[in-house]
C-alpha cells in the first residue's frame, strides 16, 4: 500500500488518525502547525514528537514534498513564474504576483486539465493527474518561503478546473484557513470554474467565504460552445442559474471572467447581449486581453474594443474591470511555462 501524505490531512482528519493512534486531540493540533505554519519539508523536523510517534507515523504517511525547479521574474513588473516538480516526472506552475494591497499567488490545481478550453494552454496535453489538497498549500507555503514575504490572497486560476478536483480542493481550503496553520482569510480567496454547474451547487451548500469567478468568455451558448467544450455540456442558462443561486446562498458578489477575442466576442452587440444575460444576478465582469496560446490563431482585442466593451457593460449597470496583464514577458499565463518546459524537454 502506498503512504498517503500527511499535508493533505485536514485538521479534523488529522485529528481522527491520531486518536486511533492513541493520542490526544492537542497532538494533531501539534503535528497541524509543524506542516502548515511551520512548513516542514520532514517528520524528522517535528521536534516536539517523540520519536516513536514519528515512527509510528511514517509507517502510514509520507510528505509529498513539490520542489521549485525553475523560477522566472518578469523584467516588466514583480511577478514571478515557478515551476515545480511534483513527482513522476510531472511539472506545475505557479504566479506569484505583487499588487499594492499584497501578495497574491496563482495556484494549480490539477497537472493539466481536461476541459478543452481552445484558447488555454494548460489543457492541450489533457489532464497528467488531480493535485492533492497538499500539493496546492506547498505551492503558497514554497513561495513564502522563497520570498521570505505573506502571501495574502490565493487565487485558484493556475492549471486545472478546480470543480473537477472537487474534494481535493474543498480540502485545501479548509487547510488554508484553519487558524492552526496559515489562517488565510477565505474573503481573500477566489476560485475560478469554467462552469460545472453541479459542483457550484454543492460548494454553495458549503458556505464558505470565497469569491468564486466564472469562466464565461461568451455571451451565449452559440460562442461559447465554440471556444470551451464545456459548455456543450451545460448551457448558459444553467450556468447563469447556479451563479445567481450561489450569490444568493453566499450573499458574495460573483465575477464573471471574459476573455477578449477579436471576432469572436467582442463586439458592441456581444457586450449588450451579456449585458441583459446578466441583469439581476449580483455580479462583477473582468475582461481580459487574451494571451496568445500558440495552437490557437486568435488575436487579442484591440485596447480599443477592450475599452469600448467595458464602456457598454457600465452603460448597462454591469460593473466592469478590466485585468492588468502582469508578467506577459514570462508566460505567466495558464499552462504557458509547463507547456514549453515539456516541448524543451521532449516530454
Ligand atoms: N479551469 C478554471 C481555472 C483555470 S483557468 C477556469 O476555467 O476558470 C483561469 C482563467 O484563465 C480562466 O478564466 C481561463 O478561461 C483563462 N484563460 C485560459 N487561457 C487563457 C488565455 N490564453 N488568455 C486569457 N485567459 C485565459
């Protein structure tokens, strides 16, 4: 049998294996703090364990350690771009970006992704396998500890669906936020889905503080089955609907992402019609310039229509933003760095 790894554990769960070891409740909490607040990379590191608790531990569990193997800084702005090696030859990458209010970092989700989005590099290989809950928090905690700086806001935006990896992820969080580890604020989080509209449902059951932002990239079912295969599984009007549910259960403003592509979506008609799509649900737009994905021959919007799409969402009460693009002379885009690591190296 393989050792599972002993970061992925929530607290709770930690807590259940250690009481069918005998110990008590304030042992978890112990071991909780040495992996998430104090970042150990070795069970060995955990000072204040007997060393037979140690053992005992490592009979059952391992710590999936990932390891930065490469680091890229943007010349343009702060961002930095890291690769990591997650085992089995596998790579992920994460974006750690420096804004005013703080550090932010992109994390992965899953090596790959199996969503097909035409416009996304991460995906053209399909999906090499889930991240554990583990896996996602080393990304934040490496990063941290590369900078020697907080991280303050995460963003799940990296490679993967993250709905697709849905225990996983609900696992990560609650890591993330558990006061006996990193104790990240779940207001300074956000998860971003292409949409399956099941999995809004049941993470709006859970209640949780995040923000979650929705792939849209279209203002209908006609261009959005065209650039994300997802949506032929779930139509607009699904995802709009699970949307506006998860506002109301939450009581959190929902974001909308769209990504401009010249002659696919970005004319005056394609904001007015998403503009009267999403009357009445509490939500927020954020346009993005696409980034160029080799495969794919679409060509950003022009700054011109950006502005002019925005102009016409805020004519329409939609509130509107539209994203800086931070560290394009790195690849900082989804799936970019991985992709090219891979082809360079024949994998
Ligand atoms: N699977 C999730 C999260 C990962 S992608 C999702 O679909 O939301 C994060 C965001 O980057 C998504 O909005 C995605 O559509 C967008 N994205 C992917 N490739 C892009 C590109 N080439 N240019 C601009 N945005 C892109």
């Amino acid at each position: 049998m393989s050792k599972s790894d002993l970061r992925s554990l929530t607290l709770e769960k930690l807590g259940a294996e250690l009481e069918a070891l005998g110990e008590r409740p304030f042992r978890a909490r112990q071991i909780f703090s040495w992996l998430h607040s104090k970042y150990v990379l070795d069970i060995d590191e955990m000072t204040d364990i007997s060393k037979g608790l140690r053992e005992q531990l490592k009979i059952k569990f391992t710590l999936n350690n990932i390891k930065i193997v490469e680091k890229i800084s943007s010349m343009e702005d702060n961002t930095v771009k890291y690769l990591f090696d997650i085992g089995d030859d596998i790579v992920i990458e994460s974006v750690l970006m420096r804004y005013s209010y703080g550090n932010a970092v992109c994390i992965s989700s899953q090596a790959g992704c199996r969503m097909g989005c035409t416009f996304c590099a991460s995906t053209t290989g399909g999906l090499e396998r889930d991240l554990t809950a583990g896996e996602m928090a080393q990304q934040i905690y490496e990063i941290q500890k590369d900078t020697g700086e907080r991280v303050s806001n995460v963003v799940i935006m990296g490679s993967g669906e993250p709905l697709d990896n849905f225990d996983n992820v609900m696992d990560f969080l609650e890591i993330i936020h558990d006061k006996h580890g990193t104790g990240l604020s779940h207001r300074h989080i956000t998860l971003s889905t292409c949409g399956l509209t099941d999995k809004i449902y049941r993470l709006a059951e859970k209640q949780l503080q995040i923000t979650l932002a929705i792939s849209l990239h279209a203002p209908n079912d006609d261009i959005r089955q065209k650039t994300m295969p997802v949506a032929l599984r779930y139509s607009f009007d699904s995802v709009l609907k699970a949307a506006k549910d998860y506002a109301n259960t939450t009581k959190r403003r929902v974001t909308f992402e769209y990504a401009l592509i010249q002659g696919v979506n970005d004319s005056t008609e394609n904001a007015l019609e998403l503009a009267s799509r999403l009357r009445g649900i509490m939500c927020h737009v954020n346009l993005i310039p696409v980034n160029d994905v080799a495969e794919a021959n679409y060509i950003r919007s022009s700054e011109k229509s950006i502005k002019a799409f925005a102009h016409t969402l805020s004519e329409n009460n939609i509130e509107t933003t539209i994203r800086r693009r931070l560290g394009s002379d790195i690849n900082a885009a989804c799936g970019q760095l991985r992709k090219r690591y891979k082809e360079n190296r024949g994998g």
